[in-house]
C-alpha cells in the first residue's frame, strides 16, 4: 500500500508542475522504460518553466562530480 501512495504522490507533484495529467494516464511508475519514455517527453518544458527543479537536480547530492557536470551541461543548453 506504502508504494501506491508514493506513486500517486509523484503523479500530484508532476500535475502540480505543469505536467498534463492526461501525458501520465499511460506511465507505469514501476516500469523504468515507461518513466524514461516519461522524461524525454516532460523533462525539457518541465525545466525551462521550473527553474528551481533544474538547480535542484544540478545541485543533486546523488550525483558525482563528473555526472553532476554532464547533467547541468545538458540542463542549461535547454
């Protein structure tokens, strides 16, 4: 029950995003094709119109230091 509760949280907080709540009506959130289908479709506009989530992920302490510098190159050249 826990994981469904965190999957519809995700789905809210893309809604709340911008995010079109028709474009996740076909993802499945346990599925890694279907989330990265998911991203290439979203990520651009989703970055360019929430400035404060690409220097989330760009300041992301998950990253190391050379995936931290690919990824806010390929952020700040969208």
């Amino acid at each position: 029950m826990r994981g469904m509760g965190l999957l519809s949280s995700i789905r809210e907080k893309l809604i709340k995003a911008g995010v079109n709540a028709n474009e996740l009506q076909w993802v499945d959130f346990t599925d890694p094709d279907s989330l990265n289908k998911l991203a290439q479709k979203i990520m651009p506009n989703l970055l360019k119109n929430n400035p404060q989530i690409a220097r989330q992920i760009k300041e992301s302490g998950w990253l190391d230091w050379k995936t931290k510098e690919d990824v806010a190159e390929v952020i700040d050249s969208i």
